[in-house]
RNA sequence: GGAAGCAUAGCUCAGCCGGGAGAGCGUCUGCCUUACAAGCAGAGGGUCGGCGGUUCGAUCCCGUCUGCUUCCACCA
C-alpha cells in the first residue's frame, strides 16, 4: 500500500473494474421489493456543478446501501434535453460559427442540436462516473430520445381526448428574449424600484375635468380600451357611461364600473388595457372591450403605438412620460418598490401578453395529486415541504405547455388548411380527416417539464406493456433539491396517478442547496460556482463526497468551504492508514469463521464489538431513514474517535501478546470491515480499494457485498464493554494529569493504583494497556489503605510516585477544580433527588442514576478532601 | 401581502422521543510514541437570539418580540 491516501492511484481504475463486471446493475435478491431512485436531469448546458454533485452523491449512497442490504436497486438516470436554455445555446453555438438558426430550417436545427447534445450528454455521463455514480447506464434515456416522445405523445392525446389539455386564446408570460411562453412556474419575481405614475385623462365634453389614474406601465396605455372604477365609488359614479380622451392617441375610451377595482387603492380609478395585464384581461372580457396589442413579440412598440412604433417598451415608458408631463397631463410621480416578473432562465422582465397557447387543465389532476400527499402515501422528508407542495397544488392555475422553440417535442396537432379542423392525434397526418383538405402541425413544442413530468414512467418504456415497467413502477425515492418542487416533483406526481393510476414514488427526499463559503448561490452570473471535478482533481472524489455529506440535515443548505474538503481529505487519509496498520499486523492472520461468539475475547474487544454494534445500529437507522448525512456523521466519529483512537492503540498491546494476537486480528479485521461497509455508499472508492486488499473479504466487490447486520450486544459482553470505558477513562485521566505537569511521552513513570471494587478485574487485566496508553513503566496494585492518591477516577485511586510530579501548586489547583466539580455535581444530583415532583414524576431509571451520582461523587468529595490534606 | 426556515463555542454547523450541550476548523500547551505531522496527547472557549408560558425539569414544546434567509403572491 502506499505510504498515504492516493486518489489518483486508484478511483479510476476502480470505476472500470465496476462496469466491466456490471456491478451497477447486480441483483443481489430478485424476490424482494425493489428500490428505485429517480435521478433529476441535469442540465446539460452547463458544467456539474455542486447543486448535481450534492444530488447525485446523495442518490448514489441510497442505491449502494439499498444494493449491499439485498435489494434490486436501480437508479434511472436522464438528462434533460428539450428546454429553452438548450436551445438558447445552440441558438449562440450557431451564431459564433455565422450560422443563422432560420437559415437552416427545423430540421437541419434538429439535427446541428442533436449532435451538440450527443456530444454534451456524453459529457454529463462522464463527469457522473467521476462523481462515482452507480447508475445503471444501460438504461439511460434522454427526453428526445424515441421512447420519451412515444410517451409524450401518448399522453398528450388522452390529456386532449378528455378534454383536460385545450387551445386558446388566455394572457400568458412571454419573454421578449427567448421569445417564447412561459408557465407561471418559470417567472421569477424580483423586487426592484420603479415609478407610480398619476396619468390624466381628459373627460369628455366636460373641459378642464379629468380622471386620474396610476401604473406603474406607463407604456401600456397606448392599448387602453377603458377606465374602471368600483361600481360604489361615489366619487365617480357620475363618471360612469362617460367617455375619455385617451391621450397621445385619438382614442375615445369609456368608463366602465367593476367590482374588482378597489376604491381605496390609488385613486380609485383604473386604466385598463385588456393585451398587456391579466386582470385587464378578464375586466376586458367581462365587458367585451377591444384588446389592443402596442407591443410585438420583441417588446418593440408596434404599428398600434403610433408615434411610439419601433422603440422598445423601456424606451416607450421614458417618452411617453415625458410627453405626458408636457402636455399637463402628468399628475405626480411616486417612487415606488414593485415585483416585476423575470424570466427564470434568461432574467429579462416578461411580458403579460395575450395569445394563442396550449394549455393542461389542472383543477382535475391536481385533486388527486393533493389526496396522494394528504393520505400519506407520499411522503415528503423533511415534512414540511408538504406545505409549500399543498400549497401549490390548491392554488394551481392552468398550465401553459406551448413553447415556441424548435428544441423540444413537438405538438401533435394539427390544422387543415381547408376547413380549419383542429385534430390532435397519434400519428402524423397528412390530411384532414373531415375534409380531405391538407393540413399543418402545430409550429410549437412542448414545455420541457412536460416530457420530463413522465420520467417514472417513461424511462421504464411505458406506454408498452413491459417487464421492467411492471416490476419497478411505483418506484420508491427521489431525491432533489427544494427548487424543483413545482416545476418537476408537482408534476411527476400527477402525471403518474393520471396516466399509471398510481403515484410514481412513496419518499420525496428533498436536500438542500450548496452555497459558497460566504453563503451565496453558486451562480454563475456572480461567478463563484466551484467545478467538482476541480475537486475532484485536486482532494479526490471520495473527500468531495464525503464533505458534501458528511453531517448536513436533510432539506438544509451548506456551504462549500476548501477547509471542510481537506479535514475531509484528511480523514480518508486516517482511515486508509489504519487500514495499512490492519493489514500490515494481519499477514498471518487466521480468519475465524464468526468473531463475535469468540471465548477469549480480552476486555477491549467486547468493548469495540459493543461499540461497533451499537454504530451499526445507528447508522442502519440513519441510512433507513434516507438519512446519509448523520449516518456519514456517526461513522466519522466511530472511525475516529473509537477505533482509531483506542481499539488500534488497545490492539498494540495485545498483538504484542502471542496468546491474544489471534484474536486481535481477528476482532481488527472484523471491525474494519465492517467500517467499510458502512462507509461505501458515501465514500465507494477508497473503501472498495482498502476492502479488495482485506484477508477477510467476503465478496467480489463491497459494491455488492452484505451490509453489516444489526446486531445486540449480549448481556455480558456489554457489561465487560461498559466495566472498559472506566480503564478508558483512567487513562484519559493519567494523560491529562501528566499533559498539566509537561510530562513528556518519553519519560515514563511508575503507576500505582488503588482499584475501585466492582472494576478491580478487568483492571488487572489491562495492565498491558494502560501500560502503553498511559506512559507507564509499571503498574502496581495497592490496598486501599495507602494514602496520596492523585487521581481519582471511577475505576482507580492513582499515585503518580515522581518527586517533580507531586504536591506542587499545579496539582492542588487541579485537585480543587476537581474538587469543585465533583460538589457542584453532588449538589446538583441531591437538589433532584430532594424534589418531590421529580421523585413522583420522573422515570425510575434516571432517580436511579441520580442516587447512584450522589453515592459516587459524596465519595471522591471526601477522597479528594483527604489528598488535600496530605 | 401570505408562508416557511434559521438564530447553539471565534468561524462553519450537528443535536433523533423534553433529563443540564457536541463535531470540524481556528486558538493555546506538549510531542516525529515503529498506521497516519494529511498525525498524536491535552487545554481553553457557550446566560443554546430576547421575554413570557407549560412542566418536577426547556436548547428542545407553546406564545410573543427582534434579526437574517428563502419561497409563494395578477392589486393598478
């Protein structure tokens, strides 16, 4: 082995070894349940970035834990193709080679951008198996590849045959940039200053009379069709049935009541321009007012806006005011603090605009998508993103699905030409069905969510009749970060019950997001996003992992920090020492069969099989409970703290022992085994590397080796276990006590010791341990008649017989702090036990551990009084 | 405007059923003790955001206030 941790050396060569033996899709008991984990598509445009290496690490542990505990498990990975930031790169990819997408029609586009996505989800897939990921790459699928759009297909013409998908004419979010629409899911708001301004608006045949209202999108009033006041207002109710001269135009508007106006808003009175708002719009339907469009699809004033035609709407809004202000018309500007909409992926502030568009009916899917949280049958951990899912769901408004992008599934409907059918269908038609007169597809596509929305299913080959669909649909996790609720979780989960009857997955595991190390978003506008795979590069991948996991709460943010990654760096290290240690001591090592029934296991080894136990246990729980970070976070400290730090010292000593060397080895290997284990669904490298190495292997590979089994420490062995921790703590105390007094390791003393009863047997049997552990030269055994204990410990009064090592002014301020302590510790336990209320109240066992605190410390207060004498 | 989350050691964060609080990093002290200086042994450091309440007992449960973060939201 190498003389420290080495990634480099073997993560690679690892991977391989993986995928040529198909590990990934190993079976260990086809007859149980699988376990199925739904991966997120990540987004191929960009690089991994921490937000992917979190997710995927996350569902590469589950798997490799579901996979060592005996079940079928399959991780489904996908990638996400068919979106609008996809297009736009390609659209900019074309554009640095001088290639105009027009100029190269649908299909030569189609075909520039499947070869760039060849080449970019090929690329995710590697950068996946750096990650380790153990996916089951046989079966990737990308949303364009044949069988999503069968599904997509399928599943949009028996959403129109039931009349849940429609085509109309309803206010959507357009952004004037990607010149497409957007779902309510893809506008961001963002908070930003901006003006309130009062507008005049001149009344008819009343001179110098005006109505005066207030927008804050001044450029909008060129499409005014009316004014709306609260149909109570008495201020205006006379105005009501009057007209208006819509200034800057030769408009005349009328002033129309509505109960929706608020007459305590502003100034009571609202212009209303049915194009460009969503609530002018229902009004203007309510009414039947005109809908005049002043803007085109680029957010450039059209042929509408007269005077205004050819300026974008940012400089509309600037001249417009401005000549307001010099015709009189301008009442007052407020500045003012307002949510504009934004577009999610590329920022520019969308536009409410009115066209024709696709939509899903949600109130029918969303019911039964609400019943599947509320009864349980999902899950989601943490729960409180129940809420912000409930919420959603109960307040959903139709989706709009239409993009109008190239990059994507197409829409399958068609229109004739003749007689203007609209027909939806299966297969491409090539005439009207009605009419015989030829027709046109749809030039939109679908909402890349649309597609993904069907990933449980579609990836499992549906609409076929097939094997795999059968044996894992519903599958079982999927875990994602809390930004991908609504657009993709939401989704999946009603698509699932209407088009499988089922849900498509019980646990809806939600993690949190990585920040950077001052805790903003990684982000790369800001630029403070850190490739992994420079990470990975520079600690390794197993550091990276284990830094990503390693303690976090579910559904919690982190930051990522260079100082968390190498304490993590340090600790493979740690871990692949020990194992050298193992290993070099366990040459000649004889396995036995089944350690843990051994009959000549020494104190220290019931202690550390106690201890391990009681590790499995917990991170078996933790683990179940989807839980890698404190799973990751136990087995840390256990590593650490308790083999590390005491067993392989304890274990010294007894290898030295030609009659406990066998055993040590044995308990050893058995121990570090089992850490391992443990530990590969969060580190799979370096476990696999150290494991493949192990006299004690038990399979081809620890990918699909057995995980370790809870198991309950026997009566007697926990008792030697716990009869152990007080040597254990002896030792802290005599290492404490010679660290105060600057005693080098390398000057070693006598130890002289007065045993406490019920301890006195395993501490003559750990002579040879405190021996090493403590720098002794020699323990000696004394009645408990002598005097000038130094230490007193629950095991052992100590006597350390060094002349510079006794009754100096350090040692009797150690003694009055200990003092102090132990009375404080007295009282506190007395003041409980002379409380009735506890008495009555509390369980027995904790009254128990109170007396039992009273006994033993009124004990070391009177011991210690008596060495303060002396 | 509505909702959620977070406030714990100098910093970054754990803390499962309420029984007097932990880790990593940093700091200080002493050590190359034959797996590991990417290390070892020790030490210091916290009125668990403020105020009330429930309880024999509150970091944990309830209320309230303050500060920060995020999500949702068509009020011109």
């Amino acid at each position: 082995m190498d003389k420290s941790y080495n990634p480099k050396a073997f993560e690679q060569k690892i991977y391989a070894r993986w995928l040529e033996n198909n590990y990934f899709a190993a079976a260990p008991d086809k007859n149980k349940k699988p376990f199925t984990i739904m991966m997120p598509p990540p987004n191929i445009t960009g690089q991994l970035h921490m937000g992917h290496a979190l997710n995927n690490s996350i569902q590469d542990a589950l798997t490799r834990y579901k996979r060592m505990r005996g079940f079928m498990a399959l991780w489904l990975p996908g990638t996400d193709h068919a979106s609008i930031a996809t297009e736009v790169k390609i659209v900019e990819k074309l554009a640095a080679q001088g290639i105009d997408k027009k100029s190269l029609g649908r299909e030569g586009f189609l075909k520039a951008a499947f070869d760039w996505n060849d080449q970019y989800g090929g690329r995710i897939v590697e950068q996946l198996k750096q990650l380790g990921c153990s996916c089951d790459w046989n079966r990737k699928a990308f949303t364009m590849d044949e069988r999503c759009s069968k599904a997509v297909r399928e599943v949009f013409v028996r959403l129109y045959e039931k009349g849940l998908i429609y085509r109309g004419e309803r206010m959507i979010n357009w952004c004037t940039e990607c010149k497409t629409a957007l779902s309510d899911a893809e506008v961001e708001h963002k908070e930003s200053a901006s003006g309130l301004w009062y507008l005049k608006y001149p009344v008819q045949g009343a001179d110098g009379e005006f109505i005066t209202v207030a927008t804050t999108r001044p450029e909008t009033m060129l499409g005014d069709t009316a004014v709306a006041v609260n149909p109570g207002d008495k201020r205006y109710v006379n105005f009501i049935g009057k007209s208006l001269a819509l200034p800057l135009t030769d408009r005349i508007i009328p002033v129309i009541a509505d109960s929706y106006v608020d007459a305590a808003f502003g100034t009571g009175a609202v212009k209303i321009t049915p194009a460009h708002d969503p609530n002018d719009f229902e009004i203007g339907q309510r009414h039947k007012l005109n809908r005049i469009a002043v803007m085109d699809d680029g957010g450039v004033m059209n042929e509408n806006a007269g005077a205004y035609k050819g300026l974008n709407r940012f400089d509309a809004r600037k001249k417009i005011v401005h000549d307001m202000q010099q015709k009189g018309l301008l009442h007052k500007t407020e500045s003012r603090k307002n949510n504009v909409g934004c577009c999610y992926r590329c920022d520019t502030v969308v536009e409410p605009m009115v066209s024709l568009q696709w939509f899903v009916s949600m109130q029918p899917l969303a019911t039964p998508a609400i019943q599947a949280v509320e009864s349980g049958k999902i899950k989601f951990v943490p729960k409180r993103f129940e809420k912000i899912y409930m919420h959603w769901m109960r307040n959903i408004r139709d989706w709009c699905i239409s993009r109008q992008l190239w990059w994507g599934h197409r829409i399958p409907a068609f229109y004739c030409t003749a007689c203007g059918n609209e027909e939806v269908s299966r297969h491409d038609l090539t005439a009207c069905t009605a009419c015989g007169g030829s027709v046109k597809q749809d030039e939109d596509v679908l909402d890349t969510w649309f597609s993904s929305a069907l990933w449980p299913f579609s990836t499992l080959g549906w609409p076929d009749k097939n094997a795999d669909l059968d044996y894992f649909y519903p599958t079982d996790v999927l875990v994602t970060a809390y930004d991908i609720i609504f657009f993709w979780v939401a989704r999946m989960i009603f698509s699932g019950l209407e088009q499988m009857g089922d849900i498509p997955f019980s646990t809806v595991y939600i993690n949190g997001l990585v920040r950077d190390a001052k805790g903003r978003k990684m982000s790369k506008s800001a630029n403070n996003g850190i490739d992994p795979l420079d990470i990975i590069d520079q600690f390794g991948t197993d550091p990276l992992r284990f830094s990503l996991m390693n303690g976090i709460a579910p559904g919690g943010d982190q930051r990522f920090s260079a100082d968390k990654i190498e304490g993590c760096r340090n600790f493979m290290n740690k871990l692949y020492n020990a194992a050298k240690f193992v290993m070099l001591n366990c040459a000649d090592a004889v396995i036995v069969p089944d350690i843990t029934a051994h009959k000549k296991l020494s104190a220290a080894d019931n202690w550390i099989l106690a201890r391990y136990n009681t590790a499995v246990s917990a991170v078996t729980r933790a683990y179940d409970k989807f839980d890698a970070g404190q799973a990751a976070q136990r087995l840390y400290d256990f590593t650490r703290n308790e083999f590390c730090d005491w067993y392989v010292e304890l274990a010294k000593a007894d290898l030295a022992d030609p009659e406990r060397r066998k055993v040590t080895q044995n308990v050893l290997l058995y121990v570090l085994r089992g850490i391992l284990k443990m530990l590969h669904p969060v580190i799979p490298f370096i476990t696999e590397e150290i494991y493949m190495q192990l006299p004690n292997r038990d399979a081809q590979s620890i990918m699909i080796s057995e995980f370790p089994k809870s198991v309950k420490t026997p009566a007697k062995q926990a008792r030697s276990a716990a009869e152990f921790e007080h040597i254990i703590q002896l030792i802290r105390a005599v290492r404490a006590f010679r660290a105060e007094k600057n005693v080098p390791p390398s000057k070693r003393t006598a130890l002289y010791l007065v045993p406490t009863a019920d301890v006195s047997a395993p501490l003559t049997q750990s002579v040879g341990y405190i021996k090493r552990l403590a720098a002794a030269t020699e323990v000696f055994f004394l009645t408990p008649s002598v005097p000038s204990a130094q230490l007193l410990t629950a095991a052992a009064a100590a006597y350390i017989p060094s002349a510079d090592l006794t009754d100096n002014a350090a040692e009797k301020a150690r003694l009055l702090k200990e003092l102090a302590f132990a009375e404080a510790e007295l009282k506190l336990a007395q003041t409980k036990l002379n409380n009735a209320g506890f008495t009555q109240k509390a369980p027995q066992a904790l009254i128990d551990a109170e007396r039992e605190k009273v006994q033993r410390f009124t004990q070391t207060v009177s011991k210690l009084t008596q060495s303060l004498k002396n």
